[in-house]
C-alpha cells in the first residue's frame, strides 16, 4: 500500500492515521477503507452521520 517513491512518508501518515492524528486529511480516511475492503455504503454513511449502517 505503500507508494514506492515516497516509503517514509507514508509509513509516517500511517502511523498519524491509526493514532488518529486530527491533521490526516478526510481523503486519507477514505482511502484507508477502501484500501481494507470497506464498502461504499458504509464509508458513505459514516461520512452522512447516519446511525444505522447497513452492511452491503
């Protein structure tokens, strides 16, 4: 997952996204779930503020 130009930097923001450093950027997040399988759905309704995710 990490970009082969820049390996440093993002072990870095890794770390600041797990620790869930305040300054990673909503693109980050979002690119983190993907990255782990994270359907659409949900991502999109964790952004929403809906209550109820349903799974899909």
């Amino acid at each position: 997952m990490a970009p082969p130009d820049k390996p440093l930097a993002w072990v870095a923001r890794r770390a600041q996204l797990e620790a869930g450093d305040p300054t990673v950027s909503l693109d980050l997040l979002v690119r983190a779930l993907f990255a782990l399988g994270a359907p659409r759905g949900e991502i999109a309704a964790a952004i929403a503020g809906d209550r109820c995710v349903v799974a899909g």
